[in-house]
C-alpha cells in the first residue's frame, strides 16, 4: 500500500460511488441474510446509500439479537454476475427505463430483476394467464385460444413456465410475445419437461426472475413469484384452478394490487374449476373468449366478434358487492321455496344483476330451483 492510500489527502473528499459501485452493493445488500424487500427499503431510506447500509448492517442485526452477523460477500455477487454474464442475462433494476410501470407500482416490487430475452416486451400490455397443472384437455384449448387472440390483439401473455396450462399460453403466444416469471434463478430450467419451451422463450419472448442466478426453486419461491406474474398485469386471466391452489394466490395478489381477475367456468363436479367457480361466485368477471377480455379492460374487439361491440356494458360488480348479495339473497330463502319475482322484489335489486348470482349459488350448491321458477335453500 503507497503512503497516498496510507494518508489520503485532507483536501479532497472520497469521491462518491459510481453507479455501478452502487448497483453493486445493493444487490449485496439485498442478497444479505434476513434482508426481505421491505428491510432493503428501509435501510435504504434511512442510511441513504446501499454502501452506508452494508457498513450498517452488522450492528443493525446485533441490535435485533443477531450476534456473529455476517453481510453477503462480494464474491457472491461476483460469482452472480459472472453466471448472467455466461447466458447474457440483464439485469434490470427498479428506477431503470427497461423497469415495467405496473410492477413498480406494487408495494413489495421486486428491486432487482434478472431477465433473457426481449427485455422490450415489458413495456407493452400485458395479461397474465394461470392455472391448473393437470389440466384437461379443455382447459389448455381454452387457454392456447385465449392467448392466441389476446396476442393478436397486442397483449403479451404473462404465466409462470408451469406445465399445463401456463405451458399451452406460452406456446400459443411465441410469435406475438410471451413473458415467463420463474421462481428460481432465470438461468435454471424448470421443469425439466419444458426446457425446450424456456429456450424458445429465452429466444422470442422473456424469461425473468427476481431470484439469483443458479438458484434452484424450492416451494416458498413460488408464491412469491406469482406476486410479479400478477404484478405485471392489466389483469389476471386463472383458466383452471382448484380450490386450494397457487393459481388462486396469484389471483388474490392481484386482487390486491387493484388489477382486474377474470375466470373461465367450469362444471361443477370437477375439482379442476372449483377455484374457477368461487372465482365467479364472489365477482370475477366470467371469461368465454378473449372478446369477454378485452370488453373488460375497454380496448376493441376482436375481428371475428364484431357484434360484442354493439352489446350494452353492464356496470361491473365489485367482489364486496357480490358478497353482500350473496348474503341479502341467503338470508330471504329458506326451506319454503319463493318465488324468483318476489325474491327480486324484495331485494330491490335489478334482475339482471340478480340473474347471474342466482346461477352461481346454484352452481355452487347453496340454492336449488325447483319448477315454476321457485328458489328454496339447500339445507
């Protein structure tokens, strides 16, 4: 060491880091243990660089009950960026033009993401499409149709690389784009059966992920990922899901971040369209083509549907309303059936907004119709 670096000079101060140096140690930073999304912003916010909250940490985790505190090592970061460096990953970070608007504005958005491909493609519309993994053979017709047609209409199709239905989505909207969300790193396949489907991808959509590169998914990543599928999104599309699934997780996140959900119905016997059918029960707008979709978020429909421009638009029930409803309705049956006109009476409702929660709790069990157009409670 020369005595320059030994005795610094007193009249010029440490100049600030650069860009890069910044970048840097904030992915270090937030690759530091027990840093989650919302610890890296508070850190942030309150040291004022990623350098100074790096130099923070220790004592931060000590004063937390932490002792032996250890902050991640560069060449951690160094072995990361030399695997993106080796498939030609980029890294996009929050406040960089290349970073997508919807997901910004989510309160837990991802402040790193790793991405191969076409990173344009985020600054398109997108629409996320999700659901069962064993799905039927309908379903994924469904699915390849819905993301064929919203493709041509100018949406990127947004799902999670799962078999299954995401598959049939991606496949469907290569040639007009498509965006794959991993929960592991962007350079790991999975799974191993749609590795080719990850390399077409990587090639003519988007592959991304907030993970480090190399990382290998384990089940609390995928929640977590399907934050971004939704987060992406105008709206959320779930094409077949069951009642406890992660596809309603993503639906539910997007209910949070005020995107719009939409669901394809199903019968009622098959345990594939139970998520669906409760989807529609509580309010989802009910999709049978991607005319339903476009209809919802207010673009032009498609070619081939020319009639569904000229259709009145009926005012959109919120989730809270339609449980509410649910309720009113509930509350007004009993074992005695009732007439349906009477029943709509009572409820001082409009029946054509009566009609379509009628059909659902029907469809879900807790009503029966019985002839002459009378309704009674299932017991």
């Amino acid at each position: 060491m020369t005595d320059k670096e030994h005795y610094p000079s007193s009249t010029h101060p440490p100049l600030p880091p650069t860009p890069e140096d910044e970048q840097f140690a904030r992915l270090r930073l937030l690759r530091s243990r027990r840093v989650g999304i919302a610890t890296y912003k508070r850190l942030l916010t309150e040291h004022g660089t990623a350098q100074n909250a790096l130099a923070a940490l220790p004592e931060v985790a000590r004063a937390a009950g932490v002792s032996g505190y250890q902050i991640c090592p560069e060449g951690v970061i160094w072995s990361e960026l030399k695997a993106a460096r080796a498939v030609g990953a980029k890294l996009v970070a929050m406040g960089d033009a290349a970073y997508p608007a919807n997901l910004a504005d989510i309160d837990d958005a991802p402040p790193f993401l790793w991405c191969l491909g076409n990173v344009a493609l985020m600054a398109r519309p997108m629409i996320s499409m999700v659901g069962a993994r064993n799905a039927s053979s309908l379903g994924t017709r469904m699915a390849k149709a819905l993301a064929r047609d919203l493709g041509a209409a100018g949406f990127i199709i947004v799902s999670g690389l799962a078999r299954g239905v995401d598959a049939a989505a991606h496949l469907a909207s290569l040639e007009t784009g498509t965006i794959a969300v991993q929960a592991g790193g962007v350079d790991v396949m999975y799974p191993a059966e749609n590795t080719e489907l990850a390399r077409s991808i990587g090639q003519s959509g988007l592959r991304l992920s907030e993970q480090a590169m190399g990382l290998q998914p384990m089940a609390r990543h995928f929640p977590s990922r399907n934050r971004i599928i939704s987060g992406l999104s105008r709206a959320t599309i779930v094409v077949e899901a069951a009642a406890k699934s992660g596809s309603l997780i993503t639906a539910r996140d997007a209910l949070d971040q005020g995107r719009d959900v939409l669901a394809v119905p199903g019968h009622p016997f098959d345990a594939r369209a139970s998520g669906c059918n409760m989807l529609l029960r509580d309010g989802a707008t009910l999709v049978r083509s991607a005319a339903d979709v476009l209809e919802v978020l207010g673009e032009a429909t498609l070619p081939e549907k020319p009639a569904r421009a000229t259709t009145p638009k009926k005012p959109a029930r919120t989730l809270r309303e339609t449980a509410a409803l649910h309720l009113q309705i509930l509350s007004r049956l009993g074992p005695s059936p009732v007439a349906e006109d009477q029943l709509i009476r009572d409820l001082s409702v409009d029946a054509a907004q009566v009609a379509p929660v009628l059909v659902d709790l029907e469809l879900d069990g807790q009503i029966a119709r019985q002839p002459g157009g009378l309704l009674s409670k299932v017991s």
